[in-house]
C-alpha cells in the first residue's frame, strides 16, 4: 500500500491521483434509481408508449411550398379540416413539409378501402387542396406513401426482440470477459437505462418511432462501452490493490476513469445539443432519446454497475483464475 495515501482509515489518493468517495453515496444513487425506475414503470403502464406512424401504420404526405409556412398553422389548418392528430414537421428544407396521418384519420378521409393507390392519392389531393385554401403561394403534392397495421406491428416485434438479443449478447460478452457478477451488474444497468429513456417518452407522450428505437439500441451500445472501461478497472486494481476492501477498490477505479468519462460524455453531449437545436423536427426526439441516454447511462456506469457488484460481495477471489487441479502437485519438488 505504499502508493496509497490514507485519511480517517480511507484511502484518498493512489499512484499520485485524489481517489473520491464514490461509494458514500451509492445507498442514495439506489434509492434515485429506484425512484425513476419505478415512475417510469408506472408511466409505460398507464399511458403507454405514444407509437409513431413507423409502428402503427397510416398515410405520410410530402408537400413543398412555394413560400416557408409556419408549422403551427398548417398543423391548426389540417386538424380544422378533419384531419385529427396530424404530425407535421419540416422536411429538408423550411419549405418542404412532411405530414403524418394516423390510420383511423386516413380511413375517415377516404372511401371505403383506404389501401388501394387510387384512395391514397385522393388522400393527398385533398390534403393539398385544405393546405393550397390557405396560402398565398403554390403548394405541390410530392409524395404519399402509405404503411400498413401489419407493417408496423412488424416493425414494433422486430425491435423488440433485436433490443433483447442486444441485452443477451452484452451479458455473455461480458460474463466469458469478466466474471458472471460483472455481466449482471451491466445488464441490470442497460435494463436500467432503456426503461427510463422509454419512461421519460412515456411521461411527455412524445413520439416513439423508429428513430427513437435506433437511439435506444444506441444508448445501449454507449451504456456498455463506459460500463466496459469501469469494470476493467476495477477488476486490475482488485488485484492489484490487495489490502483494499471492495468499496476502496471500486472508488479508486471510478476515479482513474473519471476524467475519460467526463470528457466523452461532455463531447458526446456537445454533439447531441446541437443536432437537438440545429437537425430540424424530424431528428429532434433521436437527439433527445440520445442525450436522456447518455445522462442516465454515465450515472448508471458508476451508481448501478458499481452498486451491483457491491450487493453480491464481489471480492479479488472472483477474479482470481482458477487453480488446475494437480497443478499444485506439479509445483512441488
């Protein structure tokens, strides 16, 4: 313990670094943890996911302006005309628009079969021809693309199943790599932080579509790797640090990454900021699943991966290889 510094029986510094006391406040970080796992729970159970278009189907509608609108007053002239719960943002650019129709407003407009391409273009004309009653300028139809019930609740089992095989392969990844107390530690922290990304659209009731679900296979991808570089830390110094107890080994490592992790989820931020001001409306809900991600997945790589490992004793003993049997007879003279 010669490159340690202690105070009060504690270990403040080592190999010339401060070591902080992470773990004094792990019992609060779980009790936070709880709390929002629990809300956000309670949100997906009582309002649900608010699906985008992507999973529940319905009619998407291109339509370019001779002169920029504002899309508070297209989406007010749409739903005066009948169209209720139509998504509007821009598209490209500020004079490009594209509208999302839910399913039940598709089939309301239309004539009685509302799949066939002669219903599908009439639903574009008529929602140009509300649109062209209300601006100066032309207003040109570009495109009508129509997705199916059966499409979307494809699109929905799809990316469910492909964000639990993700989980799977992380906690063997991570088990044949560490030891099977470190692959549950990370799976409970990526489980952790895609219930409360889902939760905090759940509470808005802001739009979940496919974007949302790439961020959030992205947020799990982001998770781990932090979770990766803390607990190979933590396993070098459970065997380096041999007369340390495991809160003392887990402070030490969190602090020798703490700069690295602050420094990529600050720049990582920076990005999404600006992608969240700057990438326009249809983006705008990527960025921000991204950005909850990376917040809620830097604290749960050092709160709950951590926490994990100190709520099933993990000791320098689970790390040790081991012994073969005979190789102790081998060793004797």
């Amino acid at each position: 313990m010669s490159n340690t510094k202690e105070e009060n029986g504690k270990i403040t510094e080592y190999m010339g670094k401060r070591v902080y006391d992470f773990m004094r406040w792990r019992k609060l970080a779980a009790a936070a943890s709880l709390i929002l796992v629990v809300a956000s729970i309670a949100a997906l159970a009582i309002n649900g996911l608010k699906l985008g278009l992507d999973f529940t189907g319905g009619t998407q509608i291109e339509v370019g302006y001779q002169n920029a609108p504002k899309i508070e007053d297209v989406r007010n002239q749409l739903t005066d005309a009948g169209f209720e719960g139509a998504a509007v943002v821009r598209f490209g650019s500020d004079s490009e628009v594209l509208i999302k129709l839910p399913p039940e407003v598709a089939e309301e407009q239309t004539q009685q079969n509302a799949r066939d391409a002669e219903a599908t273009n009439s639903i574009g004309d008529k929602v140009v021809g509300v649109l062209r009653q209300h601006s100066d300028g032309q207003v040109d139809l570009r495109r009508v693309e129509m997705v199916g019930p059966q499409i979307g609740e494809e699109l929905r089992d799809d990316g469910g199943l492909g964000m639990l095989f993700a989980l799977a392969v992380v906690m063997a990844y991570v088990a044949l790599r560490f030891q099977y107390k470190f692959a549950v530690g990370a799976v409970v922290a990526l489980i952790h932080d895609v219930i409360i990304v889902l939760g905090f659209f759940a509470i808005l009731r802001l739009d979940f579509d496919l974007t949302v679900l790439a961020a959030v296979l992205a947020v799990i991808g982001y998770s781990i790797n932090d979770t990766i570089v803390v607990y190979d830390r933590v396993r070098e110094n459970f065997r380096k640090v041999r007369q340390a107890d495991p809160a003392e080994v887990i402070n030490i490592s969190m602090s020798q990454t703490l700069s690295r992790t602050f420094m990529t989820s600050f720049t990582t931020l920076l990005v999404l900021w600006a992608l969240q001001f700057f990438g326009g409306e249809l983006i705008h809900n990527f960025s921000l699943a991204l950005i909850v991600g990376v917040i809620i997945g830097t604290f749960s790589s050092v709160y709950v991966a951590a926490n994990i490992l100190m709520a099933m004793n993990t000791t320098k003993e689970d790390l040790m290889p081991p012994v073969k049997e005979g190789a102790e007879l081998d060793e004797m003279p």
